[in-house]
C-alpha cells in the first residue's frame, strides 16, 4: 500500500535558528529537532523565539517523538516548551540527550518530564511503517546526528547542522561510510543545512583554526584572554589542548558555563586535571606568560565580560599593558558595533586584539561545496534547502543545481508550507499556522506585534502620563492636570511646554464634561488626540499617552463626612 507522506517546516526556515521540521507519514507525525532562536534587535524585552505548535497541538495524538540532530539551543532550545505539553518520546545522542535534560530540568513546567532515549550512529528503531535510522555528521558539538526515515518508497533524509572536514577526530567526526551507505538507497527528499552557503570561499580546516590559538599562545608574551561562545565545544576542546601544549594554565573562575561542565564530566571535552584554575590566589602564583583568562557564555555575553574587564570593572581580571584578547567566536553581523567598540575599550586599556574569523575563513556550517559533496554521496531526488536566512537557501539552491539537479526538484519552502509525496512526485498542499511564539520571562506567547510595536515607541520616544481628578456631576475638574514623563523630554528644563499640555487637557476635559452624552472612553481617546497632535507639533515625536482620569463625588462626600 502507498504510503501517504508530507514535509511541513514549522520552524528554521528563512531565519537563523528555530529549526523544526515535522514530517507526516500516515498516521504518525515525526518531529526533527525542537530549536529556538534568540530575538532580533526590534524584539524589546524578549528572551528568545520559539516555534508555533498549532498544527502539532491540533495533531497531538499523531505525534510518534521528536528525534534531535545535536546539542545546539538552535535544535533543542524549545523542547522545554514542547514537552510540557506533549508527553511523547525524545531520541538523540547520548551529549545530545545529557544537553536536553538540563534545558527540560531547568524549566519548571517540564522539568518531571523523563522519556528520554539514547540513540548512537547503529541504531534503528523500527515503527509499523517507518524506520528511523542516524548517522555521524560533524559540527560544534560531539555527537551530532543526521536522520533519515525510511519507507517502501525511500528515504527522507535531515542533516541536522553539520560540516565536513577530513582533519576532526574521534567524537567530532563524520561517519563518511555511513553517509555513502545512506545514498545506496533511495534518498526521496534532502533536507540540507544552508548556514553557510552563502560564503563563497574555501573554508579553513579545523587542524589550521588549532595552529592559529596555539600560536596566539605561544606568541604572546603576556596573558591571553580568550572569549568563545560555550556552545561551541569544539573550539573549547582546541583552546585546551592549546593552552597544555603552550605550557599555560586556564582560569575559568567559579562561574563555567554548566554545559562545558557537562561535556567534561561525561569525557567529551578532554583536560588535563591541574588545567583548570578556579581560584585567583592560584592565578597570582603564575606568570603572566602562563595564563590565559577564558570568558565563556552563550550567545554575546564573552564579548560583554571582555568589555567589563577592558572597562576596569572585573577586579583582579582587568585588562593591563601587554594583554592579547583572542575573540574565538564568529560574531554575527548585527555585532559589528559591538566588535567595533571592544577593539576601543581593549587598545584604550593598553591591550590588543585578534579575531580568529578575521583571519581564518570558519564556520560549523556546511559550505556550497560541502552541500555539492552531499548531494553527490546520497542523489536525492529532491532538495530542499532549510536553516538559514533566505539568501542562504538560495545559494544552498544554486549549488544543488549546479550539480546537475532538475530545478523543479529544488523546492525553495516557508514556515508553514506544506508539500505532499505521491509516490512519484511532491505537491503543494494546504499550508498550515506556523509563526512566532515569543517567550518573555515566565510569559509563553504572551506577547503579540501589539505589545511589541508599544515598546518599540516607549524605547524610541518614551511615555507621557496625565492624571487628572474630575467631579462628573458637578461638571467640573477637581484639580490641575498633573504630567509626569519618562524617556521624552526633561520636565524641569520644559515647563512652557508642559503648561501648554495642562491647559490643552483641562479645556479637552471641560469640553466632555459640558456635552450632554458624557462617554469614558471617547473622554480619554480626545485626550490622547489632542495631546499627541500637540506633542508632535511641537516636538516631532510620538510618546505613548496614557490618561488617567479619576471620578469624585464631592457632595456625597461632604454627607458622610457630616454624619
């Protein structure tokens, strides 16, 4: 019997992060990874961006599990969310797994949650008509994992994020046999990471990117301050192994990042034990040749900790005269201010700088010819681009065709979009809600556009508050209009201004308390017209207004008063 299958991307597409791919095969709804993404710089006020489960809510009692590529937060930063509200299983790598329990155990809605399950690259677990299958790839993080589900007619297969280069050893490796092994049958569908595609030149090898930190070590005369990204525990695994051969110690305070903790408590990062320094009375008993300081964290803060220490704000590891920081994190593009201004603070405390993407070509992200590679190992029949802003689907795309691929089998997919295999060829079905859920502290999609777009003008133009005391029946304001601002102008230097603003609101006021069908809520929206044509005449600017207007009765008051 044919089976009935359809790909829908709910997140990772045309964005930097979020990955989810589910994919329906009859009855059953497999999901592949379960990732956030962390804000966008209009984004005020939000934590991170994870994906809309609608249709998986509105399918629940489909969903088979939900099966990780990696450790990454972009594969697995959302589970916490998922699995508090679908109890179903989670497969992934032992690293991967280990990684998934912190972030579920840390959230307090899903930290009972327990049905996890440890796959390696043999494993295959067989359902009624699907059996899901797994292979090495190569990234950031040890034991990565693609996936690949099999049925009568094929194969559909996700890479997860990875990369190929020959030189990574032991867990960091690419099973190159397992991927050749994978193409020996037929691959229906490839679904490709396309991070990197749009870097147009040869990437440098991890064995250059080791030799490049070990001869910023050796090089160095004085101390070496290393920022990098702890998600990135391939380059915390070269950092080490430089540091023991240069003959330096590493101090990492009492504050190291949980997840190098984890990775080295389970022997996937390798250190010598005495490597590690945790206490500033043993960093005083070296040399300053002998130290390298390693400011470590998630997402931007290495480059905020190494702009306190240039900002002489950390104590006994601030940045001094013959200081090397090695920033061994590719900043995003939308860090280039921030790069911009650690260079200045670093120089201007006498230190200097070197960024390990300025002068090597890297990334964790497969490249065109890495995806050219793929393509050539498995000959999928169709290629689908995912993980990566648009322009990096497109050169992933312009790739696959330059390998020969019919463009008609190149489908170039949004969140939400549904396609549908019948057994020869995949169609447009019905696209289904696949947008943002926005996580604000304990809030989950608590916050919309609106609210957004609201704190959007508070940052840019602040708020302007009115509270005013009337008597309805009496038809008269009990007191002067009292203003308070915030983040628009200063009150003290513009009282004209704020005067002008009292009296517009006393007469707006008057005016609605004089007409015969008094309304409360036209009251306040003539206020806020009002004040807000005034405030822009004047000022150029649009501040949030927010009337308050309070009722009294005063001869009510004086009766009770006299009894």
């Amino acid at each position: 019997m044919k089976n009935s299958v359809k790909l829908i991307p709910l997140g990772g597409l045309r964005e930097d992060g979020k990955n989810l791919y589910a994919v329906e095969i009859n009855d059953g709804i497999y999901v592949l990874d379960c990732g956030l993404k962390y804000p966008e710089n209009d984004m005020l006020g939000i934590d991170v961006v994870i994906p809309d489960f609608s249709y998986l809510r509105d399918n629940k009692e489909k969903i088979v599990g939900v099966f990780l590529s990696n450790g990454d937060m972009d594969s697995i930063g959302a589970l916490p969310y998922f699995v508090s509200e679908f109890d179903v299983p989670v497969f992934g790598s032992k690293l991967t797994i280990e990684m998934a329990k912190y972030e579920v155990n840390g959230n307090a809605k899903s930290k009972g949650f327990d049905n996890f399950n440890i796959i390696n690259e043999k494993s295959e677990i067989i359902f009624d008509d699907v059996t899901v299958s797994f292979f090495k790839t190569s990234h950031s993080v040890p034991d990565s994992m693609g996936i690949s589900l099999a049925i009568d007619e094929g194969q559909i297969v996700y890479t997860g994020d990875f990369k190929f280069d020959p030189a990574l050893r032991d867990r960091f490796a690419t099973d190159y046999g397992s991927i050749a092994k994978v193409g020996t049958k037929k691959v229906i569908a490839l679904l490709s990471d396309s991070e990197n595609a749009d870097n147009p030149f040869p990437m440098a090898s991890e064995l250059q990117t080791e030799k490049y930190i070990l001869d910023t070590f050796e090089d160095s005369k004085g101390r070496v301050i290393v920022a990098a990204n702890s998600a990135n525990l391939l380059r915390i695994q070269q950092i080490m192994e430089a540091a023991e051969k240069s003959g330096r110690k590493i101090f990492v305070g009492k504050h190291l990042d949980a997840k190098v903790r984890l990775a080295m408590k389970l022997n996937y990062l390798k250190a010598p034990d005495d490597l590690l320094i945790t206490k500033l009375s043993d960093l005083k008993k070296l040399e300053d040749n002998e130290i390298i300081i390693l400011a470590t964290n998630p997402s931007t803060e290495p480059i905020n900790i190494v702009q306190r220490m240039a900002a002489q704000q950390q104590r006994n590891l601030n940045i001094k005269s013959g200081d090397v920081v090695l920033i061994a994190t590719s900043p995003a593009p939308a860090m280039d201010n921030s790069m911009a201004k650690t260079d200045d603070m670093v120089y201007r405390a006498d230190g200097s700088v070197k960024v390990i993407s300025n002068d090597l070509n890297i990334s964790n992200h497969a490249s065109a010819s890495d995806i050219q590679m793929l393509i050539n190992l498995l000959k999928p029949d169709y290629f689908i681009p995912v993980s990566g802003e648009y322009m990096m689907m497109n050169e992933s795309k312009h790739a696959a065709l330059e390998m020969g691929m019919d463009e008609s089998h190149v489908l170039m997919l949004n969140k939400g979009d549904t396609i549908e295999y019948d057994g020869a060829k995949f169609h447009h079905g019905n696209a289904v809600e696949a947008g943002n859920t926005m996580i604000d502290g304990i809030g989950v999609g608590d916050i919309g556009n609106i609210v957004l777009r609201d704190r959007k003008v508070l940052s840019e133009d602040g708020i302007f508050i009115i509270v005013v005391t009337i008597d309805r029946k009496k038809k008269i304001i009990i007191s002067r209009p009292k203003i308070t601002s915030r983040g628009f102008i200063y009150v003290k230097s513009n009282k004209s201004l704020m005067n002008e603003a009292s009296e517009i609101v006393s007469k707006t006021i008057q005016l609605n308390l004089d007409n015969k069908e008094f309304d409360w809520s036209h009251l306040k929206q003539s206020v806020r017209e009002k004040i807000s044509h005034f405030l822009f005449e004047k000022t150029k600017r649009r501040p949030v207004i927010l009337p308050v207007i309070m009722e009294v009765n005063q001869h009510h008051r004086k009766k009770r008063s006299s009894k």
